[in-house]
C-alpha cells in the first residue's frame, strides 16, 4: 500500500504540473463596464449585472459604489468580504446574511469562480471571448432572435412553411444588418475575430431565405454545411422550436456547456421570463416583497 501511495502522489503531481504549464488565456471584457457614463462622467454599469443592488425608476444603480463593492468582495476571494456584501432595494439596504430575517434574493455561487478544482483544468485557466457589447448589432440581432423564437416556440416545425408568424420572424430578422452579408458592422465587439467566427449569415447576395436557417440550435437530423451557413433541422418535421431560455449553448474555450434545465424524470423546467418594464425591474431588485 506504501508503494501504491507513492505511486498515486507521483501522477498527481505530474497532472498539476501539466495543467500549470499550459499556457492560461488573458480574459478579455468587452469594455461595457466603463464605457458607458452618466453626464458627470461616472461609469453607470448599465451594460453589467446588477442584479440585486439598488436600482432606481428607470434602471440605473441608485449608487455606482454598490457595483465597485460587490466586485470588490468577488475579487477579494474572501468568503467573508462576499457574506458581508449588502444589498437591497430602495430605501433600506441589508446584509446579505442578515439576521433581521429580511426577505431578500440574494445572490447564487457568487464566489463559483474562485474555487479551486482537483479534477479539469483551473476555472481561470480557460476563457470565453468577450460577450456582444451594449452598442453592437449582434446584441441587436441576438435579442431579436431570441424573441422571435420565444413568440415561435409552440409552432411544429412542419407547420413553419405558410406560418404568419414564421414570415413576419424571417422578415424581422433578415433586415438585421449582423445577419447580412458584406454588410459592415462597427459596434465594440463587432469587428473582433471571436464575434466575427459566430456570425450567422442569413441573406446573401441573390440568396433566398430557408427556414432551416432561421433559428440556431441543433436538432436531430443532417447538418447540411454550404457555403457561409449551416442548415440546422432539415430532418426534424415533429417537434416545435425549444424554449431559448432552456436550450441556449455557452461556448467557452474548452468546449460548449448545455444551459438544459432537467426537472424530475428527466422533463424540463419552464422558465418563465416576465414581459414588461416594472416585472423586469421588479425581477432586477433583491427583496421578495415589492420595494
């Protein structure tokens, strides 16, 4: 057993020090975070999350300095700086662990990032490129899409051909200057290599618009790749579009991560997306009484 021991710490050390040699990426933001400020000059974090601070009627953060807190108790990796962090609505603030028994939603595995895994690689030894800026049309193109296939969700995919509501969604979306070809887009994030290598082109020139084409996602059925596009459910006539909510793919640098939510034996969760400005600033706020 001594022996095996040995043996056991030899290739351990071996795989951390593989995994330390590796070359480690340089995170990259897309520079929201102090790009867009107010008329004083001071950074508004409106393109960030901000989930849970103080925000006021029209959605900025009552106070910028409750951002600069909650990256500063991230960054600090203390697990107290994080417990101690406040937030709130309007006009109280509280303790994330309070013990007024205020009810608040607090935030979920916001130190996630920090830990320290002993299987895979470190979780800052991989990246992902920057996400689409607040001012580039693939944010643009990428809200659209996602809302058409929310509004499309309950069609069957046989019944697209004919559907008013598939021709107004190939319509809308087509117009989109990011789904267009040699059409030139110059938001922040628009011109890097990493936007530019997910760019779906929609309308070609003397193209014409196929349905397989209007959505992304995979489903079963052939992967027919042309030219500057990949037809994705040329082999699917049953089933309706997937909820967006539940099927949306991250990719990172070391692969792609399923965002599926599982629900008991196997079905899926429905998430619920509230429409509307004061549910979406309701849904922004911590408390679970309105505030």
């Amino acid at each position: 057993m001594t022996m095996r021991r040995l043996q056991s710490l030899e290739r351990r050390r071996a795989a951390a020090d593989i995994a330390a040699a590796r070359p480690h990426p340089i995170h990259r933001a897309n520079g929201d975070e102090h790009r867009h400020r107010d008329e004083n000059g001071k950074p508004t974090y409106i393109g960030n999350f901000t989930k849970c601070l103080r925000h006021d009627g029209n959605g900025f953060l009552v106070d910028p300095m409750d951002y600069s807190e909650w990256v500063r108790s991230i960054d600090s990796a203390d697990p107290r700086d994080i417990a101690a962090q406040t937030i709130g609505g309007p006009p109280w603030k509280v303790l994330q662990n309070n013990t007024d028994n205020i009810p608040v939603r607090g935030w979920e595995s916001q130190g996630a990032g920090l830990t320290f895994e002993l299987e895979g690689p470190d979780p800052q030894s991989v990246t992902m490129p920057p996400a689409p800026a607040l001012d580039s049309e693939e944010l643009v193109a990428e809200m659209a899409e996602l809302y058409w296939m929310a509004l499309c969700r309950d069609i069957p995919f046989a019944q697209w051909s004919g559907n008013a509501t598939i021709d107004k969604a190939i319509n809308s979306l087509k117009k989109l200057d990011w789904f267009r070809a040699n059409q030139p887009v110059t938001g922040s994030t628009d011109v890097l290599a990493s936007s530019q290598a997910r760019r779906r082109i929609l309308r070609g020139p003397g193209d014409a618009f196929t349905l397989p084409e209007l959505f992304r996602g995979v489903s079963p059925g052939p992967r027919q790749p042309t030219s500057h596009r990949v037809h994705r459910r040329p082999g699917v006539l049953a089933g309706a579009a997937p909820d967006p909510a539940r099927t949306r793919r991250c990719v990172h640098a070391s692969g792609v991560v399923s965002r599926r939510l599982a629900g008991r034996a196997g079905r899926s969760i429905p998430v619920t997306i509230p429409l509307g400005w004061q549910p979406w600033r309701q849904w922004q706020r911590p408390c679970a009484r309105p505030c």
